[in-house]
C-alpha cells in the first residue's frame, strides 16, 4: 500500500532526526558541563589564592605576637588563639587546594585532556552580544533548540505511528452491507 510505505519512511526519517537531535542534545550537555567546570576551576583558583594570601598574612600576625609576647606587648593566650587560627586556616587552604586539583581533573577529562597542562585559565567569561529581533531570536532557539527539536519530532513520530497502525489494520477490511428485511414500497 503505497500510503503505508510513505508512513513507514518518514517514520523512520523521524527516528533518524531524533536520534540527531538526541546527539546534538549530548553534545550540548558536554559542552554546558565543561563550561561550568571552567568557572568553578577558575572561582576555586582564586579562592586558592586569596586563602594563600590570608595564611601569608596569619603568619606574619603569628610572628608579630611572638615578638610582642618576648617584649611584653601580647599575651600567651594571644599566641596561642593565633596559631589555633592559622591552623584552621591551613587546613582550609589544603581543602581548597584539594577542590582546585579534582576540578581541574573533571574539566581536562570533559576536554578530552590528561591534564591543564598549557592551558591558561583566564578569569574573563567572553562576552555575548546577539544581532537581531528578539522574537526571531527565540523562534530559531524553539526550531533549533536540540531538547525541543528532540519533544516535537517524538511526537510527530507518534503520530506518524497511529496512521502506520491504523493502515495495517485497515488494510484487509472489508465492508458489507445487508438490506435484508427492507421492503420496497410497491410490493406489500
């Protein structure tokens, strides 16, 4: 039935295009991760830095105490909450160092890296500027959007199904008609 082999391509050419759409929609999602581990490598790389900094700091305070506590200007107590906050500090940086090092592992393996290795993290995000009308803008981002384009086509798909399913069953029908029991009005 030439109806029924038209049904049957363009479902299958709807397959075709959802797996497309599906590959686009991973492809996106990649791409969308290793973006957000480029941020977080770089906002953990400052953080990293403003701790060394801070622990930099504690220990010149730490040393400052010392010196203040041979010259009588600080109390023992003074050295001693110093140096349990220069601890905690410590440990922090060592924790944020430890974050920086599993994200960039995350973020050289979502670019198909070994390592960041030559790689220079820059903390500029690039700027966007779109041309055009907003609503043309946002009527391509609903025809080319993977996701979306991935929900329509599984739905046409769908569609295209119930007429493949209900030619097949239509196929082999046949109607019949009975008028037995009428009577023509001219023969009572």
């Amino acid at each position: 039935d030439r109806g029924l082999f038209h049904h049957t391509k363009r479902k299958a050419g709807l397959g075709c295009e959802k797996e497309q759409a599906a590959g686009r929609t991973a492809a996106n999602r990649a791409v969308s991760q290793a973006v957000q581990l480029y941020l977080s490598a770089v906002q953990a790389r400052e953080a990293v830095s403003q701790m060394e900094r801070t622990v930099d700091l504690a220990a010149r305070r730490l040393a400052s105490l010392a010196d203040g506590l041979r010259l009588g200007t600080a109390t023992e107590t003074d050295l001693l909450d110093a140096r349990i906050a220069n601890g905690r500090q410590r440990q922090t940086l060592l924790d944020l160092r430890s974050s920086l090092s599993r994200t960039e592992r995350l973020l050289a393996a979502a670019i198909g890296r070994e390592s960041l290795a030559g790689i220079e993290l820059v903390d500029a995000v690039p700027a966007w500027t779109r041309a055009g009308d907003p609503a043309a803008l946002a009527d391509a981002a609903l025809r080319t959007n993977a996701s979306i384009l991935q929900g329509s086509l599984a739905l046409e798909e769908r569609r295209v199904e119930d007429v493949i399913v209900g030619q097949r069953y239509a196929s082999p029908l046949t109607l019949s008609f009975s008028v037995a029991g009428r009577q023509e009005a001219g023969s009572r």
